[in-house]
C-alpha cells in the first residue's frame, strides 16, 4: 500500500496572500471596540446636569458621546464657513461697467 505525499506549499503563493494592512486594520478594530466598551463601563455612573431653569439626570457616558457630537459638528460648520469665505476672497474681480466710463457724454472714453 502506498501512501500518498503532502503536496507542498507553494510559498510564493503564501507571499501573495498575506495582507499586512488587513491585519493591521483588524487589530485597529478590536483595539477600537475593547476601547469603547472601557470606556463605557468606567464612565456608567448617572450624574446631574444642571440647566437654568431645570435639572437632568444623565448618565456620563451619554454627556461626553453628546459634547463630542456638538463639538465635531461645530468644527465642520466652521470650517465650511472658513472654506466659503477663502474661496471668495479670491475670485477673480467683476469687470466694471462702461458707464463708468461716460464722462458727461454719450461716449465711452478711451482708445479706439
């Protein structure tokens, strides 16, 4: 009876399939998500925010997730504001109307 050979592995092969950056992002990942469920778990106490006329009890976690939620938004408007006026600021000036030109009479001045 014979018994039949491994095939072998072609490294080549093997060399083509490896993706560092897959596994880079997949540690990125689980990093992310360990991270997350951390800082759930130490920021669950529920605490008093206090607004003019009233008070709210939240949970911590919840006044931190919101503040960076206004924050981010913020800074985007800002910056979209900024983007407008810079791209403004540097069109190209209006051409002037000929009226500016007459000068008392129904003739443009200026070279023929």
């Amino acid at each position: 009876m014979r018994i039949p050979r491994r095939r072998r592995i072609d490294t080549g092969e093997l060399h083509d399939r490896w993706q560092p950056w897959l596994w880079l992002r997949l540690i990125a990942l689980v990093l992310l998500a360990a991270y997350a469920i951390g800082f759930i778990l130490e920021n669950g106490k529920r605490i008093n925010v206090h607004f003019v006329f009233a008070t709210a009890g939240v949970s911590l976690v919840w006044l931190i997730l919101l503040a960076l939620a206004v924050g981010l938004l913020g800074g985007i408007l800002v910056a979209q504001l900024d983007r407008r006026r810079r791209r403004r600021s540097h069109k190209a000036p209006e051409p002037r109307d000929a009226v500016g030109d007459l000068v008392g009479r129904d003739e443009a001045e200026g070279e023929p």
